[in-house]
C-alpha cells in the first residue's frame, strides 16, 4: 500500500505508453500539424481525469513524470521509425533536410520529445493540480 504522498511509478509508466502509440501513430500513418496537437490534447485531458478521478497523490509531478517519459519513449519509436516517419509527414520534409540521419536524428527526436513531454507536463500537470483541488473541495 502506497503513502499518501508517493507517486504511482505504475501510473506514471501506463501513461507513459501513450508514447509508444503516438510514436508508431505518426511514424506509420502520420499526423499533419493541424491535427497531432489536438491527439496530444486529447490523451492529456485523458489523463486529467484518469489522475484526478484516481485521486492520484501529487497530480502535478505525476503528469510531469508521465509526460517527459512518454516524449522519450515517442522520441524512440520515431527514432528507430525514422525512414517511416520521414516519408509519413511530408510536412516535415524542410526540416529533416537539414537534421541528418542515423542515430543523429534518432537522437534529436528523443531530446525533442523529452523536452516536449517537460513543457506539456508542466501545462498539463498545473491543469491535473488545480483540477484535483477543485474535486476534494
């Protein structure tokens, strides 16, 4: 049994898998800008109600750590994808001319998507938090 202030690492890796979806999503089928963010938008406000019906301890930290992990783990499948992905998003054609390949660009789209994951955990999880208290008033 968990204490009342300890993080759910199951959680947190169950959420994390959304990463392993969004990753071959867009490497197979691919996704254009104007609808990949209302996926991820999607996901996230699974995830607000997951966390805060759960009454899940720290919801902000929660969905920080979820969240830059799901970026790390998209970031590999796009990574190990990247021929797939390149040739799924069009749209991104500019931009890969320039970002090599191999594992450079393997690289790169795990930086990116850690450094995604951190920003959105921190919108999102501000949302879960304030969420959360809204509930236990």
């Amino acid at each position: 049994m968990r204490e009342k202030n300890q993080l759910d690492a199951g959680l947190i890796a169950r959420l994390g898998l959304t990463g392993v979806v969004m990753g071959l999503l867009t490497a197979l089928v691919g996704l254009p800008p104007s609808i990949e963010p209302l996926v991820w938008l999607g996901a996230y406000a699974l995830w607000v109600v997951v966390i805060t019906r759960r009454e899940t301890a720290r919801p902000l930290v929660t969905v920080l750590l979820a969240s830059v992990w799901t970026g790390v783990l998209t970031g590999l499948v796009q990574g190990a994808l990247q021929s797939s992905y390149i040739a799924n998003n069009p749209w991104y054609a500019e931009e890969f001319a320039d970002a090599g390949t191999g594992l450079w660009l393997g690289v790169q789209f795990v930086g990116f998507g850690a450094v995604m994951g951190l920003i959105f955990g921190v919108a999102i999880g501000l949302v879960a938090f304030v969420v959360a208290r809204a509930r236990a008033r």
